[in-house]
C-alpha cells in the first residue's frame, strides 16, 4: 500500500480539510492512467468526483441515517460563528458533530471539539 493524500472541497475553501488514504499501487496506477490520458486533471479531482458519486448513490442511506441521528444533537459538519460564543456557551448543553468544525477555541474547549 502507499499513501495518498488528496483534499475534499467544498465551495467554501475553509470547508476543505486534507485527508490522508492508503491505496495499492495497483489502484493508484489506474488512476494515473486516467488523470494522463486527461480525464481527470489530478488525483483530487478523481478522488472528488469518486466520492461524490458514491455519496449521491447513497444518498437514500444518508437521508435514513440522518434522520434516525436528529435527535442527538449532533451534526454534519457545522460552523459556529464566534460572534455567538456568549449565547452558545449560556444555551447549549452539548455538541457532537461527524465531520469538521468551525468554531472558536473558546467552544471547542468548552464542548471537547476537535
């Protein structure tokens, strides 16, 4: 196995964040192949475009799992903006999120934020 790192975007660049997946060579040669011949302008790209069509192939599975997670308090990926630290720190009882977060130093000590 080697290790490959690509990046997953959003339309916000502050949303990206770096991650970092073990691929065989003989995975990764194929999609050097692809991204040669110009099919795809990069591993990212590849990667990106991989990911997304498995999420929207999934997307009924998503849908299920968010539902049944609602009522947990916890979110997918979730920004929280510093001019309502105050609020948060006096209204909020817990955060659990599955994804990133944005937020202050400030919240993430107070709710164990990663």
């Amino acid at each position: 196995m080697s290790e490959f790192n690509f990046n997953i975007t959003t339309n916000r660049k502050e949303m990206s964040n770096k991650v970092s997946v073990n691929m065989d060579i003989g995975t990764l040669a194929q999609i050097d192949l692809l991204v040669d011949q110009g099919h795809y302008s990069n591993h990212s790209d590849f990667i990106n475009q991989a990911v997304r069509q498995t999420l929207e192939r999934n997307g009924l599975m998503i849908e299920r799992a968010i539902q049944q997670v609602q009522s947990k308090n916890w979110f997918l990926g979730i920004y929280i903006n510093p001019a309502l630290d105050e609020l948060v720190l006096e209204y909020v009882e817990g955060i659990q999120v599955k994804g990133k977060v944005l937020c202050s130093e400030q919240i993430k000590q107070a709710f164990n934020l990663k």
